[in-house]
C-alpha cells in the first residue's frame, strides 16, 4: 500500500479528529506561560550567537522538529549590542539551527534545546576545543544525550513538564544505556543552556 505522512493528508468529511501521538508526535506538555517560553527561546537565541549558531523557523512538519549541522556558508551572526545604540557584536558563523515553524511554542523551545545539545555535548565536532569537546560518534547515543539533555532542562523549568516517547525508536530493542553515554557532559550541557535562557551571556562565559 502506499503511505502517506499524517501531514500530507486531509481529513474526510465527518472523520474523527487523529489522536495528539498521530498529528504531533513529538508533543511536550508543560505548565509554562507563553511569556516565559517567549523569553526563553530570545535570550537564549542570542546567546547561541556568541558560538556563531544562527537559529532558523522552517516550514517542516512537526514530525521533523529540528536539525543541527555545520554552516554550509561563510559569513557571520550578528547580535544586537546590550544596550540602545551600543555597536553591535559579530561572530563568525559555524551552525545552523533549523527548527519547525509548525510547532508550538514549548515544542520549538525544547526542539532548540535538543539541537543545541548536540552541538555543545560534541556530536558535531568541535570549532574550538576550549568550548566544547569533540565527541563524534553513534547516532543512539547521540539522541539519548540530547534528549536528555532537554529533558533536564524542560524538568527544571517546570516539574510537571512530560514530553512525547521520541526515544523509543532508539531504545526499543534494548532498556541497556548505549555506550559512551557521558552523565558528567550532559550534566554540563544541560547546566549551560539553562544559564544560556536566563540572561544575556557575554561572550567568554560558559
């Protein structure tokens, strides 16, 4: 038969809504107020700018949340400076962040957070050493780390946070912890980010 994405189809007249899991699997719930997730994606947005990531809203659908990859272009990021009228700061670019525009706001800020603990926990490579490791290595273990990477931070932002069952198609076939899996990096990533959503960083902090 053929098969379709959820998000290419349209519903039939008088059909029952698809469940949440369907239309949007990678769904978070959280407590959060809008405003909160408003500044914690911008502030921590520009201070991603200091490593030269520059951050992009697409048009994926929710299924496909988000990507990180080294910056195919030569050319620079550029954040505004800290007060009315001070020169602007500039950063070579190194990454890109790309996140769905379809995704609601806790979604797209946890999809940022997740991204961005890829780059920082190493999976990527690194530009610099003296910012983060090089930790290249197997798909598995990378998207348990940043997962739970994500998950640390969304938990100490908001206990009652839960986000949707991503990982099983990574850990179906094992309740084993992949190897290389470092605790003390996504401890480090996790502590990182959360400083990074909670005021503007200059630019040799963490």
């Amino acid at each position: 038969m053929v098969v379709y994405d959820v998000s290419d189809t349209e519903a039939l007249p008088g059909s029952k809504p698809l469940p949440r899991h369907v239309t949007d699997p990678l769904a978070a719930d959280s407590s959060l107020n809008s405003a909160t997730v408003e500044r914690l994606w911008k502030v921590t947005i520009d201070n991603a700018i200091r490593h030269g990531i520059r951050v992009t809203l697409v048009d994926n659908s929710p299924a496909h949340a988000g990507s990180a990859r080294w910056s195919r272009l030569e050319g620079h990021v550029t954040r505004p400076g800290k007060k009315s009228g001070a020169t602007p700061e500039t950063y070579s670019l190194t990454h890109e962040i790309e996140v769905s525009r379809k995704l609601s706001a806790v979604d797209q800020y946890v999809t940022l957070v997740h991204e961005l603990a890829h780059i920082y926990c190493g999976h990527l490579g690194t530009p610099d050493v003296a910012l983060w490791p090089s930790r290249r290595g197997g798909v598995v273990r990378d998207e348990v780390e940043a997962e739970s990477v994500a998950f640390i931070v969304m938990c100490r932002l908001d206990p009652q946070f839960t986000m949707g069952d991503y990982l099983l198609g990574y850990l179906s076939n094992s309740t084993e912890i992949p190897d290389g899996v470092s605790l003390q990096r996504m401890m480090q990533v996790a502590s990182d980010i959360m400083q990074m959503g909670q005021r503007r960083l200059k630019a040799g902090e963490i």
